[in-house]
C-alpha cells in the first residue's frame, strides 16, 4: 500500500519538477528492489515501477529515474500490460537515459 502511495507522490512530484521528492522516492523504491526479502521487490515492482508511466504524459520525465538492474523485471510486467506500440515507445526512452544528476559521459 505504501508503495502505491509513493507511486502517487512521485507522479506529483514529476508535474510539479520537484527533485528533491523524486529523488527521495526512487532512492527508497530501489531500495526496496534490493532487499533479500523477495516481499519488498514485489511490492517495489508491482506497486511502484510497474505503475511509472500510467501518467503517460511524463513518460520523459519518468524515464530517466529508472534504475537500469530494475529493468529487466518491471519489464515483463510492462509487457502483460500495455501493446507493442507503448512498449517500442518505452523502450527508446529507456536507451541510453542518463540518470539525473550525473553529466554525460
């Protein structure tokens, strides 16, 4: 449940441009992704990152907080969900983001 209310938050923060509260939200999902209970990375993949692009309309601003090891997992969830048309879409945003807060390489 919590999750899915951080989900919410961060979606707010997306539209507001409010870093601090995204960065903070990502950090504690990720963090949840990594915990050995495998009861914490479903919830951080089910109720969080599978739920990161519903506000379509921010998917540019989305893409870039993704971890990249999270990836692979949210990415079959993804794939049960929505059509190719979105997954092509989702999948060109993912290529080569550079995570805010790091200069390119």
């Amino acid at each position: 449940m919590f999750l899915a209310e951080l989900s919410q938050l961060a979606m707010e923060a997306h539209r507001e441009g409010n870093d601090d509260v995204l960065r903070r939200a990502y950090e504690f999902a990720h963090w949840c992704f990594h915990q050995p209970e495998q009861f914490l990375e479903h919830a951080a993949l089910v109720s969080f990152y599978e739920h990161v692009f519903d506000d379509w309309a921010l998917r540019d601003e989305v893409a870039p907080w993704l971890p990249v090891d999270v990836l692979p997992k949210v990415r079959a969830l993804w794939e049960w969900r929505w059509d190719a048309e979105r997954l092509t879409e989702v999948d060109r945003l993912l290529a080569g983001i550079q995570p805010p807060g790091r200069d390119a390489v």
